[in-house]
C-alpha cells in the first residue's frame, strides 16, 4: 500500500466512533431484523408456509449486492485533504435509514400487487418470472441496512469489532420486537413499526442535517400511515394494496367467495391470524357417510392464516346426530365412556364428536390461544371448549404427551387441515412433529390397556398421504417391539378420507365385527384389517382397482420395508424428528418428469415446493456470480495495474488474494447458515411454534455473537484458539440439541426458553468471532478488499440459506449441522496457515 494510502487510513481512525453512530446501526439493524420475522408470519398467511430459508436469504443476498456497491465506492470518497469518519458514517446512516424505511413501504405494495402464488409455480411457468420480482423487490430493504453496516466496517476497520456488535445486538432486539409488534398490530402493523424504527435511526443521525419541526411532521404523516395501513390490513381478504394480497387457491379466499358468507371474527396473534366466517351454508365434517339421512347441523367456518378451514359446530353434544356417521366414531363406541385425549382439535369438531360418543371426559390440546378466544367470541352456548367434561390444554401436542403421566382410553388426531393434492406441492417444506415415527411413539406410550388411537386422512390418487402415514404407524410400532403387525391395526375409507384404528394390544373376534358392521352400514370401505380378504375391498366407493389395500398390503407384508419405500414412486418413507416433513412426497429421480411437465400440466410428485427451490437457488446463484465476480475481474486489473506504476512489491496483492478471502469468508458464511437454520427448525419441536422457535434461536445466537464480536477485540484474544473450540462447540452442539430437545419437550415454556438459551449460548459467542477476526486480517488494504469481502459473505451465506433447506428435505437436520460444523474447520484450518509466518491475507489461501 503507496505511503499516500497509509496516511489517509491513520487520518481516518484518529477520532474513535461516536457512540450516536454506533446507536443509529443498532437501530437499523434491529428494523431489519424485525422486518425478516414479520415477513416469516407474511409469507406464512399469504403463500402457505413461513419460508425461514427464504426470508434469511432476502436479507443476505442484500448484504451481498451492497457489498459490491461499496466495492466500487459509490457511497462516499476520501480526500486527499482528510477524510472525517464520524460524519461519513453519520451521513452514511442517514442515507442508508431512510433509503430502508422507503423501499420496506415499496416492497410491501409491490408484493401485494404482484400475483405471484408458490401453488400455482407447480404449472404456470409465468410464476417463476414473478417470483423473482417477488423476491429483488423485498431484497432492496436489506440493501440499504447493508450499505449501512458494510460501509461502516469500511469507515472504522480498526474498530471493526464494535460496528459488528452493535449490528448483532441491535439485530438480537428486533427478532424480540417483532412477535410483540404482530401481537398488538398484525402484520400491516408491524412493517408500520419497521418503518418508524428504520427512519428513527435516519432522524438520529441527522439532527444537523434536518430541521426538527421537520422530523417531527415526518414522524405524525408516519403514524397516519401506520394506521391506515393497519385498518386496511384488519380485513385482507381480497387484494388490498396496504392489507394482505392472499392466494386464491387458499381456504379463506374460497370460503368468502360464497354467497352469504362473512367475516365475524378477525385477529392476529404472533402465531397466527384468524378469521371466522358465517353464513355461506357452510358444511365441513371430513369422512362424513353419505348414508346420513339428515342435514348436519349449522357451521361457523374458523381459518388459521386465511387456510386450513375447519368447523365450529353450533349444536350440543347430546344433539349432534351426525357423530354416528362420522368415521372416527367407531373408536368411541368400542370404548364406552372412554377417558379421551384429543390433539389439536382446532374448531373442536374431534371434541363434539367425542362428546356425543358419550366419551366420558375429554382433554382437549390446542396449542393457540387464539383458537379458543375466537370460539369464545363466535360460539356461545355452543363452545365446545367450556363443557364441564372438558379439560382444555394450552400446549403443543408433544409437549403434552412428554409431560403428562396420564393415559387414555382413546387418543385421537382429527383431520383438520384442507386437502391438498399431493402434486401441488403447496406444503412439501412444512415441519409437521405431529406426523413423525417419534410422535406416535409417544403416542402408544399414553395409551391405557386395550386402548384406542384414531387418526384420519385424505385420499390421495395415486396412494401417497395415507400411506405414509400408515408407514409411520407401522414403524412405531416394530420401534416398540411389538410383532404381529398386520393384527394391530384397521383402516377404512370413506369417499375421501382413510381412518386408521390402532391398538397395539391387537383386535378381538367382536371388536372386528363391530368395525365391519359399522363400515357396512355406514357405506365405508375397508382397507385393511386382521381378517381381511380381497373381496373385503373396494365394494361401495368403487375404484377401477383396490389401490388402497394393494398399497397397505404391500407395506405391511414386505419382509424389506425399506426397498419398499425405495422402489415406491412417492416419497413415503415415515418422517422422524430429524426430518420432519410429512407433506413431502418429491424424489429426485423424478426431477426429469418435473421439469418435462413446468408450464403444461400440473405437476406430479409434489413436485412445486422443490421448484421453489430451485427457481430460487438458480436466481442466487446468478445474482451471487455477478456480485462477487464482477469486483474480482476489477480488483485483478487494478492489481496489474499497480504492479506497473510500483517500484517495490513488498505490498503487492496478487489476483489469488482475492481467492484466499473468497474461500475463507464464504466458508464463515455457509457455516453460520448450515447451523441457524437447521437450529430453527429443530427448535420447532421444543417450543411448539416457528415464530417462537425464529425468535429465540436467533435472538440467542445474535446477542452471544455480539459479544464474541467484541471479546475478538481485546489484548488477550487468541484467534487460532478461539477457532477451533468453535468447530469443537458446533460439533458438540450437533450431537447434543437433539437429546436435549427430547428430553426438555415436558418442561414449562419458559424453563425451554431459559434451556435453550443455556445451551446456544457457548456456539452463538464463538460465531460471532469468524468475521470480525477476517476483517482484522484486512486492516492495512484498501476498502475495496473490506468491502468484497462483505459481499463474498453476505453472497456466500444466502446460497447456503437455500440449499440448507435442500440439504435438510433430502437428508435430514443433523448431517446438515455436521456439515456446518466442517466449514467452521475448514475455516480454522485457513486461519492456521496464516499464523505460520505468511502475510495476512495471503496466508489466508
């Protein structure tokens, strides 16, 4: 580096950063970070799934792309005469706030009026074209908070340390603001906050700069804005601007096209939004017999995020005829007065109808109170949930069953979730711990003697869904030890459900009798039972083939489950808690037919959740190659040109520099990826919610990494050390979570939160010490370096965003956390070759 250049970098650190400076980051940081949990719950109601990956790399790939907007010094200029930092960065800040308040207000219309639909991606190839207008648009935000912390890493590089920790830890406060905004506001309501919290950080910087008669008429015309938006937003229906654009394809959208139909009930909470709709004849009981003679009674329709549409029944139990031609029924019948458990009831339908079996007492788990705070305001007398006989249980499903110590006589699974055709797709990437081999474990382990479990689920064509599942009953049961398989169960089907009655203690002569009879009249057709012959099946809902009872048949008698699962052209290998995905179906060798059928027909296979993300991962890629590729091929001729105009080489950069910081901090960036978000969705299962599981694994990881951040800036700080108890603590890490997982799923919420806070905290405070120790080797060359090196980062990290979640649907959770942990090696190994006398970055390679 010329004498000129060393100069200008002391100039520059003279006057250490203000801490106003250090305060406007913070804040930026902590509108970002609340940004990315709202659009989780956003994309949650509008497209069908929460998109953690998704969301995680908006953010990233912005970081990239400002990365390389700092690399070329488009944002400021030193000057020959001096250069002040602290007024640079608050100018900086100002631009970077204010540009992130704007463009979260652009990107939030452009969404809503943008109709892009992930369900329609499966066979309208238009779709792929709006999702990546869909996806730059909420991109530009991230932009701006990029330049903003990127730049200032760039102003004060010798106090990289303290810019980065106030990042995390301002950061760390907008994951916990976020789920506190959507409880009181919403969603429209909490991008509101988001802006006001992005301008604040503008106002601050800017007090010499603006008038503050002028902040404060901003600050009122915000608050208006806030709350139109949030009225608007109360009912989303249809597409408003400023509310919610929502699917057509979704249950809510549907169920209001009817004629009569409205809304009565409107609401969100961090979990969810609900909305309870009357009127519209509305008719919903899965599995009904159509031997019924009468009409079911009136129905309230309740939505969970503008989908899954379920029943609030307006009769008493002693009045519900239509139980006795429900299919689950039988299981109440062959257990009179049956102490019974039903899971997620959502509207309470599974709770009537237990009810009305005569069950003698019910314990009711529904995991969110706003479900039964829409009841009570929707119901009335008809609230299924205040019946004297029931016990109403605020929890997840397997945390109940992990902490109880009761046992029952039936446990039941109601359906209540829409059908969805297998080859949409629509809910291929959902965790689902409901629906894994470990849950139903659980399961059997509550049941009494000679107890009952019940579930039921769509038919598919071909046999998909409701095979799985019976996959999954059939390996809980081998894990359990129990033989005789093809004697523990029965399955029966109506027009459009499988029911599958399961007692591990098998099935005398007289209970299979009552389960004929009851299929018989009630027009259901057998799939399988301990007695069953083929002339058993496919007798009143005819089909051109038994393909139910083939399929089952196959499964249960096949001495190689597993060449079964292989050789079946879905995806029905039992999901397990490492690999939680239920409503996947998609295998690769199908990825010819896949891309043969994109803009013609509708997909088979499932195979739309993929083609998100490949769509996604094929747009990132590009994106990444021009960001991080275009500076390389600058800084490579700049570098040859310096080599002319110079005498001495002492300080020369030669082009594979640029390839010794590419490897060493896309390294960091995928290892910290390939940790965080499998870490999220294992987290799903402990704290029984994504918003939940979102905010506390992120709000841990970020605080521990500010402060690793700046425990990296002390005279004691060893960073070869400090590496490699990283790659020890990740591996440790990966090996424990799960077996701490399993074994808190009982405690209390808060004793989770506090468990899981104990347990991140040793890898969150060593990930926050990779970048800061990078960008130390970087001290002494020019911004262009520090600023490539951010981009090569944020690029790295946001391709490593959607392929974990490629890598998590293929192979499960913990490979992909080992994985991580062997970029942070290949890190540690980098930065060893640098402490053996080579020069910093250099050594690096």
């Amino acid at each position: 580096m010329s004498g000129h250049r060393r100069g200008e970098v002391a100039q520059t650190n003279l006057k250490s950063i203000e801490r106003g400076i250090l305060f406007q980051i913070s804040l930026l940081a902590a509108a970002a970070l609340m940004f990315e949990s709202t659009l989780t719950r956003f994309l949650a109601v509008a497209q069908y799934y929460h998109f953690a990956f998704l969301v995680v790399s908006l953010a990233l790939l912005g970081f990239g792309a400002s990365g390389s907007i700092l690399h070329f010094k488009l944002i400021f200029r030193r000057s020959a005469s001096g250069f002040d930092a602290n007024s640079a960065g608050r100018r900086l800040l100002v631009m970077a706030s204010t540009g992130f308040a704007g463009s979260v207000v652009f990107a939030y219309l452009i969404v809503n009026l943008l109709p892009f639909d992930s369900y329609r991606i499966a066979w309208d190839s238009s779709q792929v074209f709006l999702f990546a207008l869909y996806y730059l648009s909420l991109t530009i935000p991230f932009l701006f908070v990029g330049l903003g912390v990127g730049g200032s890493l760039m102003l004060f590089r010798e106090q990289n340390q303290q810019v980065y920790a106030s990042n995390l830890a301002g950061s760390a406060t907008g994951v916990l603001t976020a789920p506190i905004a959507m409880w009181a506001a919403g969603v429209p309501g909490a991008v509101v906050g988001v802006v006001l919290i992005g301008l604040a950080a503008g106002i601050i910087g800017s007090r010499k700069l603006i008038h503050p008669g002028r902040n404060l008429m901003i600050l009122l015309a915000l608050v208006g804005l806030g709350v139109f938006m949030y009225l608007t937003g109360m009912n989303f229906a249809g597409r408003a601007p400023l509310g919610m654009a929502l699917s057509p394809y979704k249950g809510l959208t549907n169920i209001l096209r009817i004629p009569g139909a409205r809304t009565i009930f409107a609401k969100w909470n961090a979990l969810s939004r609900i909305d309870v709709v009357s009127g519209g004849n509305i008719r919903l009981m899965p599995g009904l017999s159509y031997a019924f003679p009468k009409n079911p009674p009136e129905q309230l329709g309740l939505a969970i995020d503008a989908d899954s549409v379920q029943p609030i029944t307006l009769t008493h139990p002693d009045h519900f005829e239509a139980s006795g031609y429900l299919p689950e029924t039988i299981a109440f019948w062959l257990r009179p007065e049956a102490k019974s458990l039903v899971l997620e009831p959502g509207g309470g339908l599974g709770v009537i109808q237990a009810l009305a079996a005569h069950a003698r007492s019910v314990t009711a788990v529904v995991n969110n109170p706003l479900v039964v705070e829409a009841l009570d305001s929707t119901a009335g007398e008809f609230n299924i949930y205040r019946d004297k006989r029931v016990t109403l249980v605020g929890s997840s499903a397997r945390e109940f069953l992990n902490g109880t110590y009761e046992s029952f006589d039936v446990i039941f699974i109601p359906l209540t979730d829409n059908y969805k055709p297998v080859a949409s797709g629509a809910y291929s990437l959902t965790e689902t711990y409901l629906y894994t081999v470990e849950a139903l474990e659980g399961i059997l382990g509550k049941l009494s003697d000679h107890g009952i479990f019940v579930a039921t689920r769509w038919l598919q064509i071909p046999p998909s869904e409701e095979i799985k599942y019976l996959a999954i009953t059939v390996d809980a049961l081998s894990n359990r030890g129990i033989d005789r398989l093809s004697d523990k169960f029965i399955a029966f089907r109506s027009i459009q459900t499988m029911t599958i009655l399961l007692q591990p203690d098998g099935w005398n002569l007289e209970e299979i009798k009552a389960v004929r009879s009851y299929c018989e009249t009630r027009r259901y057709d057998l799939i399988w039972a301990p007695d069953i012959t083929k002339d058993d099946v496919n007798r009143f809902n005819l089909l051109p083939e038994p393909y139910y009872y083939e399929a089952a048949n196959r499964l249960i008698n096949t001495r190689d489950r597993e060449e079964f699962y292989n050789s079946y052209e879905y995806r029905i290998e039992p999901p397990i808690d490492d690999q939680p995905f239920f409503f996947h179906f998609f295998k690769w060798a199908q990825t010819p037919q896949v891309l043969a059928a994109i803009g013609h027909v509708w997909l088979p296979f499932g195979g739309s959740g993929y083609l998100v993300l490949v769509a996604l991962l094929i747009l990132i890629v590009s994106l990444s190659m021009l960001l991080i590729g275009i500076p390389y091929l600058v800084s490579i001729r700049s570098s040859i040109q310096r080599d002319k105009n110079r005498k001495s080489n002492q300080d020369d950069r030669k082009p594979w520099h640029s390839l010794a910081v590419l490897l060493y901090f896309s390294s960091i960036g995928v290892a910290f990826m390939l940790i965080e978000i499998p870490l999220i969705q294992r987290s799903i299962l402990m704290l029984g919610h994504s918003i939940y599981a979102f905010s506390v694994v992120v709000f841990v990881l970020l605080c521990a990494s500010s402060l690793g951040s700046l425990f990296s800036g002390t005279p004691r700080y060893e960073p070869r050390w400090a590496m490699a108890a990283l790659t020890a603590v990740a591996l440790i890490t990966v090996l424990i979570s799960d077996e701490f997982i399993q074994y808190a799923l009982g405690w209390s919420f808060y004793a989770k939160v506090v468990g899981m806070t104990v347990c991140l905290i040793p890898i969150g405070f060593l990930m926050g010490v990779p970048f800061p120790i990078g960008m130390k080797q970087l001290v002494g060359e020019d911004d262009q370096l520090i600023a490539w090196a951010w981009a090569i980062n944020g690029c790295a990290s946001v391709i490593a965003s959607v392929l974990v979640a490629i890598l998590v649907l293929s192979t499960g959770i913990s490979p992909v956390l080992f994985l991580g942990a062997g970029f942070y090696l290949l890190a540690t190994i980098i930065l060893l070759l640098a402490n053996r006398g080579l020069s910093a970055v250099s050594a690096l390679l």
